[in-house]
C-alpha cells in the first residue's frame, strides 16, 4: 500500500490493471481493452489467437472475413481536406476567408492530407482514432501504447491516460534533449537500464489525477491535483541474493523524470460508431 502512495506505484498499478483487469461490459459478459486489440490485430492478420496449428499439428485454415469489410469502410469514408471548410456564423465573411486560406496552408504544411488517409484507414480496423497534439503538430497514437485506468470509460475525458514508449539509449537522449529533460534524470534513467541490462527504455507519460500531496510533500492529501507524470523503468525489477540460502528479493524500481500540474491532456478521439 505504501508503494501506491508515490506516482511510479500509481503508474505500475494502473499498466497492471488495464493489462490483467475486466470491465463487465453486460452481465456476464467481461472485456479487456489490451486482448481485444490483440484480437484485432490477429484476425485483421489471419491469424488464430490459438496458434496457426491445431492440436494434431496441422496448419489451421483461416478465413479472412475482416479485411475486405474494412477497407471497403475505408474508402467508404474518403476524408479530403477539400471537405474540411471555415464559414462566418455572424456573417463575418473576410475573417472567415483569412482564417480558411490560413488553414489551408497549415494542412499543407503539416501533410494533414495523408493523415486523413490514416484515420480512415484506422477507424474502421480498430473501431477508434486518437490523436495527440504536441507543440503543433499531430501525431497519430498506436493504441497498442495506450493505457487508460477506467476499463469502462466511453472517453478519454473519463479516465487517467498513460502512454508508453520504448527508446534505445541514444533515442532517449534525443528525446530528452527535445523536451529539455532534467540531465541528471536522464543518465540516471540509462545507468538504471544499463546495470539491470535493459536494452530498451520504457517510457511512461501520464496525464490524470493524484493526491496533491503526492505532487507535493506539503500539499493536502484530501484534495486532487491533474498531472503530467513522466516516469521510466517502472517495468523493471532488480534482484538481490537472499540471505541463509533464502530465496533472492526483487526491489521494483523507476525514475521520476517530470511531475507537475497541468489543465488538461492532449489527446483527441474519435469513435467510427459515432459517424
């Protein structure tokens, strides 16, 4: 319980339970979010979750009945920017105008085109869409990477979100170096992973709820603050040889990176059964 008073325990905690826990969608009837997405990809991929031999070691037939609906939904969508228009409400027209051509321009810029292409494509195969806006730039999130604490939330407005990465050692330099990480943190991150020969870093950036005092020693414990928590190696457990021939103790470990408040999370979704 201890462990789950600091924010790496709330992180190990909710990765844990959105990976193992069940939201009972109807009764009877139990869902888990991260072997649905597994389904998906396996049945997209012609693929048995069984395994592609049956019990007598012959290869398994797979009819593929998802593909082709799919990407018939996809074209069916046909997203253009060409479709995307600015009009006045007041009857402000030359702002509108300016504001239009404006963003045209950004969409072009920022190849909004193709990523039009990638929600349709993604809507129909995964049955959402979400997208996070960092700086000014939109970036398409694998929802194999996402994690949410309320397993029957309808969105992410109702749940703390976590996203995962995975870096080798000088991707992690890098991305320190563009979020202008604390240095010390960083190289204390690489050490971590490099005595308990990790070969990837795993990432977690968090946006939800926590005690104020778990922000801040001096905060009050009966109130919530909204964060932004980046931590690292929380998968990560380190053993140490036990005593009088006991077995060896594993110590979970992780690295606070970045703790602060913050409004809101940038994180838009968009649900193919809302069209």
């Amino acid at each position: 319980m201890e462990e789950l008073r600091t924010i790496l325990g709330v992180v190990r905690d909710e990765k844990e339970h959105f990976n193992y826990g069940q939201a009972e969608s109807s009764p009877g009837y139990f869902f888990n979010q991260r072997n649905t997405l597994r389904r998906i990809e396996n049945y997209y991929n012609s693929r048995f979750e069984s395994g592609p031999y049956d019990e007598d070691g012959f290869l398994k037939p797979f009819y593929n009945i998802v593909r082709k609906p799919v990407q018939v939904c996809s074209k069916e969508i046909d997203l253009d920017t060409k479709d995307i228009l600015i009009r006045s409400e007041d009857g402000d027209y030359i702002t509108a105008e300016l504001m239009a051509a404006d963003f045209k321009q950004w969409m072009k810029d920022n190849g909004f085109a193709k990523k039009l292409n990638v929600y349709a494509d993604e809507a129909p195969e995964y049955g959402t869409v979400v997208v996070k806006k960092v700086g000014k730039h939109l970036h398409t999130v694998d929802l194999q990477n996402l994690v949410i604490s309320n397993l029957s939330a309808k969105s992410l407005s109702h749940t703390n979100v976590i996203e995962t990465h995975e870096y080798t050692p000088d991707e992690f330099r890098a991305a320190a170096a563009a979020a202008s990480w604390d240095a010390e943190k960083v190289e204390e991150v690489i050490a971590l992973h490099e005595r308990l020969q990790a070969p990837l870093i795993v990432v977690d950036e968090r946006y939800g709820w926590v005690p104020e005092d778990m922000l801040d020693p001096r905060g009050d414990a009966t109130k919530l603050a909204y964060t932004l928590a980046i931590t690292a190696g929380t998968n990560l457990i380190e053993f140490t040889a036990g005593k009088d021939g006991q077995e060896p103790q594993g110590t979970t470990q992780g690295v606070v990176i970045t703790h602060r408040p913050i409004q809101k999370h940038q994180y838009r979704e968009w649900h193919f059964m809302s069209m």
